[in-house]
C-alpha cells in the first residue's frame, strides 16, 4: 500500500481529537445519566470510579476527590443513581467515561431489590435460623471446594490448607462461579457431594467480583442447597464487605476464601504447641504422684509392723496383759470391799445373833467334815478303787463278762483293763 501523500496520525492524536469533539458537543458537556451503580471502587486518593448500567448497556464513571466531598450518602453496588457531569475521553486509553460532579441517590437498584426480597422470603422459612446451623468438624479428614477450577482462590485455599493442615485430603468440585448457568452447577455439586459418605466439610464460594459477577450466590437454588446438606457448608464468597444469600444460609460465613480455609482446619503449629503443653502437664502430674507414692512407700517400710512381723501380736498381748491385771485387780477390790461391808455389818448385828451365827458356823464345819468323811477321793485316798464302765460303775460281777474293758479309778489317775474272767464272791 502506498502512503504518500496520506496523513498518517499518532494514536494520541486520534484520542485528543475525539476529546475535542466530544468537549464541543454541548449535550455532552453537562448531561443526567440514571443508572445502577456497579463495580463501585473508591481508592485511596480519595477518587471514585464505577459503572453506570442499565439493562442493555454500561458506562463508565469517575468522581474526583473534591466532588466526591459532597456527597450526603455513600455509594454500594446496586443502588439506583443519577449521575450529572460530562462525558469525555482521557486520552491515555482512549476510553471515553462520565465524568461526575454531583451524585443524587435515585432509590434502590433491581438487584438490590431482588436480594432483600429473597433473603426477607428465605428468613421467614428459618434459613437463617441460628439453631439450625452445624458445628465444623474440629479436625476434617477431607474437604471438598465447590469454585471455579483457574480462579486464584482455589490456589490460595490450597495452599491454605495444605500449610496449616497438610493431613486433610482435598476435592476440587469444578463449577462456573458466575453467568447464567452458574446458580445451577454450584447447586448441583453440593447435591453430588452430599451423596459420599467420606466427606466432613464443604467450602462453597469463589473470588471478589462485582455484584453481578457474585450474583449466583445469592440465587434461590443455591441457597435451598446449602440449607439441605448434610455436611457442613463454609460460605466462602468475594471479599469482606461481599454478603451473599449463600452466607446467610451457610453454617459458617468466612470473609474470603483464604480465610475460610483457616477456619476450616486446626493450625498445626498451634496444635502442635498445645500437645506440647499438655505432654509436660501430664509429665509433672506423673512426676507429683510418683514423688507421693515413693514418700508413702518409705513411710510404709520404716513402720513397726513391717520391721517386726510379730510387733502387732506382742501389742495386742501386752493390751490383755494390761487388761487382766486391771480386771483382776478390779475383782480383788470388789471382793475386799464386800468383806469389809460384811464385817461390818457383823459387827452391827445384835449379841444374840452373833452367838446364833457362831452356833451355825460350828455346826457347818462339823457337817463339812462329815462330808468329806464320806468323800470317794478320801476312800480312793486310802487304797480302794472304783471300777467303771464307760459312766456307769460297776457293783456287781453280773453286771460285767469276759472280755468287757472297764476304767478303775485310783486315787492319782484311771487304769484301763480288760476282764479275763469274774468269780462272784460275798464280803463279809
């Protein structure tokens, strides 16, 4: 192609002419734009920059630091605005975008509508009932992530997950996380893994976004999803100022996705120093008890019963000892005491019964005499003997036959004999 005698331009060239024209059209020098805000950034400097959009198009915003000064609310994804300003190109890019002077709330966006009434719907149902929610298991063995396979967040939970709690096993349920069929794929995941038997939690949620890319997660069918599943559900959606419908109804909401994987698992270091702190608790409990048992131990072995088997026997006999002697000593009183009464009682009787117990005193001895006159030990004494078969004594030779034992009595013990033969003899 041949360019001679054809203007060529720079690219800064075009842009600034277009600017030109654009700052020369007087319709786009001061214009109202009504749209809902989306894609809502506010930056350090001070500046803000969104989109305006409508059902069939999107606009891009900035309001300067100065403008911005005024404004009487703060701006959020989805409300319904009406922007004044001028439209131009900011050479640089080439990208032409309202710029804002004043910012009026025009009421709330149809999203914004659309979430408060289902998440109204939903409570009303006890979706979001407290009561209902599952506690995380303390130490999961597998997790399964309900996200988009290439997205950053997947990488950062594993990551995560792996650092702080490298035993816990990891599934990665691909799902689009934001479109049309979005709502439906992530629902039917929670449904697919609900159905294994070896899972212990599940971490549903993706990246930040704009609203309308978080969109799926604030989706009905998601929602019923999350309410139903068996295992529990960490709600793992865009970043900390995100609310979802999905994080009202998951068990447990995490700000982002790397911090639902720290909420997901123990920190091993941290579990690590615990079982160190209860490892030494325990070895200075043992130690203490030890230390008592072996005090105990020689307490036992320098006691008297175990230095001298006999010790207990010899107390207990020096206690009856001790216990016969004061018995006996008591019964002498007693009987000393009882004569004494005895005499002086005596001696209080009248002459008259003195002489008549006097009298009774003789005659007991004289009969006491008698009767150890008559006394078998005193007829033994003399040289006879008493012949007895078993308890019965024998008075008569018929009353015993040959070969019969019989026991006779002596004065200093019993003869055992046997009868060889009898012979009946009359004494005179």
């Amino acid at each position: 192609m041949n360019l001679s005698g054809i203007p060529v331009y720079t690219v800064s060239q075009v842009n600034n002419y277009v600017k030109s024209l654009m700052d020369e059209d007087e319709l786009l020098t001061g214009l109202l734009v009504r749209g809902e805000i989306s894609n809502y950034k506010c930056y350090p400097s001070g500046h803000h920059y969104f989109s305006l959009k409508d059902a069939q198009g999107a606009l891009r915003c900035v309001l300067f630091r100065g403008d911005a000064a005024r404004l009487r609310f703060r701006p959020v994804n989805g409300m319904e605005v009406v922007a004044f300003g001028r439209v131009s190109v900011f050479p640089r890019d080439g990208a032409y975008q309202l710029y804002c002077t004043e910012l009026l709330q025009d009421g709330r966006g149809a999203l914004d509508e659309a979430f408060e009434r289902l998440r109204r719907r939903l409570a009303e149902e006890g979706l979001f009932d407290p009561g209902a929610k599952q506690k995380l298991p303390r130490y999961p063995n597998k997790i399964a992530l309900v996200t988009s396979q290439a997205g950053a967040a997947v990488r950062d939970m594993l990551r995560i997950l792996k650092a702080r709690w490298p035993l816990a096993a990891v599934l990665i349920a691909p799902v689009r996380v934001q479109g049309e069929a979005a709502a439906g794929e992530i629902a039917a995941a929670i449904h697919r893994l609900n159905n294994r038997a070896d899972l212990d939690l599940i971490i549903a949620g993706r990246g930040g976004g704009s609203r309308e890319d978080l969109w799926a997660f604030n989706e009905e069918v998601v929602a019923r999803a999350i309410a139903i599943s068996n295992i529990p559900v960490i709600s793992a959606v865009g970043h900390e100022p995100d609310v979802t419908i999905a994080d009202y109804v998951a068990d447990v909401r995490a700000a982002t996705p790397s911090n639902a994987a720290e909420l997901a698992v123990p920190d091993r270091v941290d579990e690590q120093a615990r079982l160190e702190q209860l490892s030494g608790r325990l070895a200075r409990s043992l130690q203490a008890r030890l230390h008592t048992a072996r005090r105990e131990l020689e307490r036992l072995k320098s006691a008297r019963a175990l230095q001298n088997m006999k010790a207990p026997i010899e107390d207990r006999r020096a206690q009856l000892s001790g216990l016969r002697r004061r018995m006996t000593l008591a019964m002498q009183a007693k009987t000393g005491h009882s004569r004494q009464l005895l005499e002086v009682r005596a001696q209080r009787l009248p002459g008259a019964l003195l002489v008549r117990l006097s009298e009774e005193r003789g005659r007991l001895s004289r009969l006491a005499a008698g009767l150890d006159a008559l006394s078998p030990l005193k007829v033994l004494g003399r040289g006879y003997a008493i012949a007895r078969r078993g308890h019965d004594v024998v008075a008569s030779v018929s009353e015993v036959r040959p070969g019969d034992g019989l026991d006779v009595l002596v004065s200093d013990g019993v003869l055992s004999c046997e009868v060889k033969e009898k012979e009946e003899r009359i004494w005179r």
